[in-house]
C-alpha cells in the first residue's frame, strides 16, 4: 500500500480531525473526482481493505501516488504517530486476546481478478464464464467485539493493520469446483444442530471482501446455529456506481435465481432464511418468487424471507412482489426506517418512494409483517440498521431462533394503521 493511503487509512480510524490529516485531505481532494470518492467511500469503512486498494488505484490512475508534496504531507501525518510508540509498546505487553473464527459459504458471479489477495481476488466487474464462481471464506471475529460492528483498525488504540485478535477481518478464501462446493455445504449444514443456513444477499456500494465480512458479523450476531452463505453480485462498491449496480443487479438476476434453484436442490437445509438488503432486494425478491412459482416443492423450505431497506419501487413492490412472495405461504418480513438516507437519496432519483422507507409511505400488506426500524440504532447514513442496530439484531434473533412471529417478540409494539397493522420499535 502507498504511504497516501496508508496515512489517509490511518488518519480516518482516528476520526480525521487532525491538522495534518486535513491538510493533506484538502489537497488530494483538489486533484482528482475519483480520488474524493474513493476517500468518501473509505471514510464509511475505514476498515475495509478493498476500499484501502481502491484509493490507493485512483491515487496511481491520477499520478498522484508518486507526487513528492503529497508524501511529504503524508509522511508528515505517518510522524505524528511515530510519537506515539512508547504508548503502542506499552499495548503490546498486554494479554492477547482470542478471536473466532466465522466460516462463510459464497457463490458469487462477480469477475475473478487474478489476485490472491481475499480483498482483491473478486472485482466490481462481472464474470466472463457462464458457471459462478463458488467457495467459502474465513472470517475473523474478535472476542471483544460489539454487537452490529464491524471492527476496524484505530489509531486511538495505535493500531495500524487489520488483526484478527481485534477485527473483523476477511482471513482467507478458498474456490472450490461445483460439485465440491455443494457437497460440502451439504454435510456442513447436515452437521448443524437445526439443518439450517442462512442466505444473504449483499445490496449497493459492496465489495465481495464487505459481503463476506458482514455475512460473518451477521451470523455470529444471531447466534446462528446453522451454516451462513452470501451471494455476491458485482456492485461497484463506490459511491457513484449506482447506475451500474442498477443494471447489474438485473444482469444477475438469472444467474442468482439458478444458484437458489442449486442451493435447495443440492442440500437437505429444512430450515432456510433468506436475507436481502438494500438494491440486493431486487434480485432476491424475484428469484425467490420465481422458485416459489415453479418449484413449491422446494419453496416449502424456505422458512423466512427478510427483506432490510429494500430498494424497490413501493408500489411495484406492494403490487406484484409481496404477493408472488406470499401466495405459497411463506413468511415474509419487511424492515423499513424514515432515517433511511441511502433511500431517500434514491426516492430523489427515481422520483417514487422506496419499499425500504417508512413514513406515510410504509408498505403493508397481507401476507407481509412489516417493521418500522426507524426507533432502531442506526449507522450514520441510516442504511446499515439491520446489521448495525442493536433492537433490529435482536430482533432478528428471535425471528430466525426462536421462530416468533412479530407479536411474540419483545421489544415491539404494534400499530394499526388504515393500511394494516404493522409493528415498531419500543422507544
């Protein structure tokens, strides 16, 4: 990694706030559109080592990388942590502390880059080959870690690199060949206690490396005792790349209702959740509706269908999705919050509301429970709460372990509305 990037990384897991830091900022932000979405989409991840190399590609794609007054103000930065050495030595004498180790399965048709590096291998492009790309990863989870985080490396703490004993760190991950890959998820879901996975598909501005550690926060959040898979499709993982996860979210669609189609007719999962968040919604709401269509058979064991900030049309969504979804009688769980930015950003572009955003719009509908995550903890962009909210986790957690509909669970309180009784959160 350059020493910009590094600096930069460094100066964000901080809180960016120091004089050298901005400094520095104002100057690259000065020089190039791209090198300021790659610094606004780190800012969100500090952590995230695919947004670590994505800077560190527009800084080298805008010759910056190698411009002398940048790494001298960036070196400048680096210095005013040196200062801090006798404090990390001091640290490093500490006990060290354990971490878990997450085993994720994933399917993805996102381009195979070349690189080995589990950040790098899987790029925003898509796949040349008409097969998925299938495998698992290893996912760190430290024994400290606080529900709905997704720790990353701080300078507060003097800590410079991505450690397992302190992240949520994107380990290793292994491709497998087709008939490899089912098999063995077969015995690792027959060897759960339920027989039962979880299948998550990521939504917009996501990297295979944010897919796979989200997927493992998310699982060990719940408790989940059964084998966790995500479904990575090619977002760009930026900012600005909403046009094109648009129509790549389409693109996938097919290749995604396949794999669904695979996954229940490869293994013998009786308790199966599928989770979509955000634009990833689109594709999932469809291909489940497609297998319960076709194939009832297999649709039966999709024990519930949660849906987080999806980014539909609301009156699309409420007209052919929800009941394609629930006309076989599957549970089908809508989480949707007034605090939802990402949403109300794409509301603006798209003129209508969003499936995903509460309000006077909020979607109810028989068949559906629907919960209004507005009261939840929430990320700063109010996009992440069913991951990063501690009332929609816990939520969850009674939803998928304990099989509670919504009037069972603690924590609610219902609401009825001239649409329809929906829930909310307890204040």
């Amino acid at each position: 990694m350059d020493v910009i990037t590094t600096a930069v990384t460094a100066a964000l897991t901080e809180g960016g706030t120091s004089a050298a830091y901005q400094m520095l900022k104002s100057r690259l932000l000065a020089q190039s559109p791209r090198v300021n979405e790659a610094i606004a989409d780190l800012e969100q991840d500090p952590g995230s080592v695919s947004r670590q190399f994505a800077l560190s590609d527009a800084l080298a794609a805008a010759g910056l990388a190698g411009d002398r007054y940048l790494r001298a103000a960036a070196r400048n930065l680096l210095d005013e942590v040196e200062r801090r050495k006798p404090l990390q030595a001091a640290a490093a004498q500490l006990p060290g502390a354990n971490h878990a180790v997450m085993q994720v399965f994933f399917a993805t048709d996102r381009l195979d880059t070349g690189d080995r590096h589990p950040a790098r291998q899987f790029g925003a492009g898509r796949s040349e080959r008409s097969e998925l790309a299938y495998g698992c990863c290893e996912i760190s989870i430290p024994r400290d870690h606080r529900m709905g985080e997704l720790e990353s490396p701080s300078l507060l703490r003097l800590q410079f690199r991505a450690d397992p004993e302190r992240h949520v760190v994107l380990l290793r991950t292994q491709v497998a060949p087709r008939d490899r890959y089912f098999s063995t998820l077969a015995e690792a879901i027959a060897r759960t206690g339920q027989n039962s996975a979880l299948l998550f598909v990521h939504g917009y501005r996501v990297s295979f490396e944010d897919a796979a550690r989200r997927t493992g926060q998310l699982a060990y959040d719940l408790g989940f005792d059964g084998v966790p898979v995500f479904y990575s499709w090619p977002s760009q993982g930026r900012l600005s790349g909403y046009m094109v996860d648009e129509t790549n979210i389409e693109w996938t669609l097919p290749r995604l209702t396949t794999f669904l189609t695979d996954f229940l007719e490869q293994t013998q999962a009786e308790h199966i959740y599928l989770l979509g968040h955000s634009m990833g919604n689109r594709a999932l709401t469809r291909a489940a509706a497609a297998v319960i269509g076709s194939r009832p058979d297999l649709a039966a064991r999709i024990r519930e269908i949660i849906l987080t900030a999806p980014d539909i049309d609301a009156d699309v969504f409420r007209r052919d999705i929800v009941p394609a979804l629930a006309i076989a009688g599957n549970a089908v769980t809508l989480y949707a919050s007034s605090g939802d930015e990402a949403l109300q950003m794409s509301q603006r572009m798209h003129g209508y509301p969003r499936a995903g955003d509460s309000g006077d719009g909020l979607v109810v509908s028989p068949g559906m429970e629907t919960i209004d995550a507005s009261n939840a903890d929430t990320s700063f962009i109010g996009h992440s709460y069913y991951a990063q909210g501690r009332s929609a986790l816990a939520d969850m957690f009674y939803l998928i372990n304990q099989q509670l509909r919504a009037a069972q669970r603690f924590g609610l309180h219902e609401v009825d509305s001239p649409a329809g009784r929906y829930w909310t959160f307890d204040e």
